[in-house]
C-alpha cells in the first residue's frame, strides 16, 4: 500500500503542448487549491527548470477532476494531481473512482487549524460539522477515537462513520453558533477565528490542533515549500499525487 495522503494540497493543468509537467487541480480557478496551485508551480519551476502547467478540471465538489484523473491520467508519469480536504472525505465517506492507496505522496502542505472541544462532552462520539478541507480534522478524530490499529484504512473509515457525527450543510456562522449553543461538541478555526469565536467561550478548550503552530496563537503562518525532484520521484507505476 502506498502512502495516504493525509492532508490538503494542490495542482492544476493549462494545456500546453510542451509542457514538461501537468498539475491537475479538481476545481476551477480562482479555488484556494487552485491559488496554492500557482504558487507552488512557480517555485518548483525555479528548481526544476523546467515547466509545470496547470489544468483545472472542475465539477460538483471537486470530486469529477480526481476521477478523471484517476481513470484518464494517473500513468503518465509527467501529470500530477493536486488534491485536498474534501477530495479526502469524501473518499473515506462515498463512492469515488479514486483510491488514495493506490498513490505516492510527493508533498503535504501544513496548515494552522485548532480543534476545540466543549468542556466535559464525551468525545468518544463527538458531534462536528463536515466540510471541504477538514481531512486532517477526520484523520485526527479517527485515530483519537479508534485508537492505533493493524487493520488499516478501512478500519478507520468504518469506525469514523459509526463514531463521528459528522453534520453536513452548515455555514461558518451557523456552526460557530451551534457550538456555543452546545449543539456541536467540537468545531474548528484558523487561529485567529479561533482567538475570535471559541477562545473567549467559558465552556470551550483545545481539543487538538495541527500544522504548524506558534505557541502564542497569533495568525502568522509558517509555510516552507520544499522542492521535489519530480524527474528522479517517478514511481514504479508512474503514479504521482501531491
């Protein structure tokens, strides 16, 4: 089994015939993914000196792109995909054509997220709402809850679903709004939304949080892109995923 990507991160493809690689980004420009895309492209091109093209490939949830690539793409060994949080749940949670455990990781951008909890819930069943970009928040949750396991991917997958009420359809304000109210028992902010929203909350604490955090909490973000060797990182079956 190859390595699950546990996070968010980003691609995208503009066709150009002699493009020397392709970045495939699940959704159209202008996306958070897409943005990181373009940056990302640009500082590898510095080290690789060669071109990085990006092709978007939108639809409903982001979900049609990854497919695509998946069945039309993934063995040539020069296209990229560049995936994220939502193409991770959904993965764990429906039916998709694309399969993280058939994929490499070449790359994993960290973010600055906190998950806060309600004092004294039971988090063994916590309540939270679903959304684009919270793959690492699930992995979190599945092996908080699940605990170490041999049993690999579908172990965690099954017992997140049975575990974790995961809400779907709520808007930033409306979750914010039930986690005061107590009908959430865990929720998750940037840190200065968390500063803002769940901080000051007499009944909220630090559940757990991920990426790269300075100790006081501020907002400044601390991002170090590596550079790969994309033309010495070609795996066996040609397969490439950021």
């Amino acid at each position: 089994m190859r390595k699950l990507l546990l996070g968010l991160v980003f691609a995208m493809f503009t066709s150009v015939a002699y493009a020397d690689y392709t970045m495939v980004v699940p959704q159209k420009p202008g996306g958070g993914t897409s943005v990181w895309a373009e940056i990302v492209a640009k500082e590898l091109e510095k080290y690789l000196g060669e071109n990085i093209n990006i092709k978007h490939i939108p639809g409903a949830r982001d979900i049609p792109g990854f497919n695509k690539w998946h069945n039309e793409m993934r063995d040539d060994d020069k296209v990229i995909m560049v995936s994220h949080g939502g193409n991770g749940v959904a993965f764990l949670q429906e039916e998709v054509d694309y399969d993280y455990r058939q994929y490499e990781s070449i790359g994993l951008m960290n973010l600055n997220i906190i998950a806060g909890k309600r004092i004294g819930e039971d988090m063994t069943t916590p309540s939270f709402a679903a959304g684009s970009g919270q793959t690492p928040e699930a992995y979190a949750m599945a092996m908080l809850i699940c605990g170490p396991s041999h049993y690999g991917i579908m172990y965690y997958a099954t017992c997140f679903k049975k575990k974790v009420k995961w809400i779907k359809g709520m808007g930033g304000s409306e979750r914010r709004l039930a986690f005061k109210r107590g009908e959430l028992t865990g929720t998750r902010e940037n840190p200065a939304a968390y500063k803002k929203h769940v901080e000051p909350d007499t009944n909220a604490e630090i559940w757990f949080h991920h990426g790269i955090l300075q100790a006081d909490v501020h907002t400044q973000m601390i991002l170090t892109i590596q550079a790969f060797s994309l033309k010495n990182y070609t795996s066996k079956s040609g397969e490439h995923i950021l």
